[in-house]
C-alpha cells in the first residue's frame, strides 16, 4: 500500500478482530515509530506494550473514572468491569510516552516528535493490514493507569494505541479540503 492511500484510508477501529498480534509484527511498528523526525535528536518516545493483565489493569483505572457518574455501587461495580474485560481482549495496546525535559522548549518540541511518531505507528499499521485506535485523555494522568502501564517518573503518557486486525471498518469522515485552511503567503 502506497503511503496516500495509508493516510487516505486509516481509521479508527473500535471492534478487531479475535487474532493475536505477533511480537515482530509489533516491533517493525515501533522501529517505523522511532523514526520519527525530532529536533536535537533526543528520541523522546517510549513504548509500553501492554500484556493481557497490564491491559485489564488500565482498563480497571478507566473504568473506575467512568464510573465515577454512576450513583449505583453495583452499576459502578458493572462499569468497571465491563471496560477491564474490554481492554483485556484486545489483540494488543501500546503506551506511548514521552520524556519530561526541564526546558519547555524542548518539552514542548518532545511532545510534538512523540506525536509524530505515534502517526509513523499507525500508518505503518495501516499498510500493514492493521487497524488502530487512539486514545488520549486525562485518565493518563491517573495514579493508577500510570502503574498498571508501568511508565517511569519523568515521563508523561500521551496516547494509548489499541491494535489489531480489524473486524469492521468503519466509513471515513468528511474532513475539510486542506485548501480552504491554507494562506499562500507572498
């Protein structure tokens, strides 16, 4: 597949299929992540691939946050569960994280380069007959999502990225022409 068409098709899969995702498979998407352009090379990114009882553990902590506008114990209780055993099926997760420079120049810069790396990621899975799922949030902020990822001091989760094969495609989006949002500057 032709990158174009990579951009051009990717989308957001929220039902994958039930087939595992091998550790190479994942592996050739991080090296495509890694290879992402970032000033004064520092490579803030660090990946996070998430086992089946890492993955219900995050999914606990966001579950717990939804949870949170149930008044019910027992429907919260139900909440909870029912978002950990969503995460705990899929067929692979993965935590992105970026460093925490003291300058906010370069924090900032870092956050950016992860981000791009996180497109590298997911159009590599795309080409590769992938799908992928993005997800950001304050709940990356949460005690207990950090631990149940497993990510160090100094660093920040930016996204979580479900992957697998997908089990249904959904239909892209309308998206406005990048000519109606561009100034040709003389």
């Amino acid at each position: 597949m032709d990158l174009f068409e990579a951009i051009h098709t990717r989308r957001s899969i929220k039902q994958f299929a039930d087939r595992p995702i091998g550790r190479e498979q994942i592996e050739r998407l991080l090296e495509a992540a890694a290879q992402a352009p970032n000033h004064r090379m520092t490579q803030p990114w660090r990946f996070y691939v998430l086992g089946r009882e890492a993955r219900r553990a995050y999914g606990e902590a966001l579950g717990a946050r939804k949870a949170r506008k149930v008044e019910d114990p027992e429907a919260a209780r139900a909440v909870v569960e029912k978002v950990a055993a969503a995460e705990a099926a899929l067929p692979a997760e993965i935590a992105v994280s970026t460093t925490l420079d003291e300058n906010p120049e370069i924090r900032e810069e870092d956050y950016a380069a992860t981000m791009m790396a996180v497109q590298n990621l997911m159009l590599a899975a795309r080409a590769s007959g992938l799908g992928t799922h993005l997800r950001t949030g304050a709940v990356m902020d949460d005690p207990r999502a950090r631990a149940a990822v497993g990510v160090r001091e100094g660093e920040r989760i930016v996204a979580m990225i479900q992957l697998g094969a997908p089990a249904a495609v959904p239909e892209g989006k309308a998206r406005r022409a990048a000519a109606e949002l561009t100034t040709w500057v003389p």
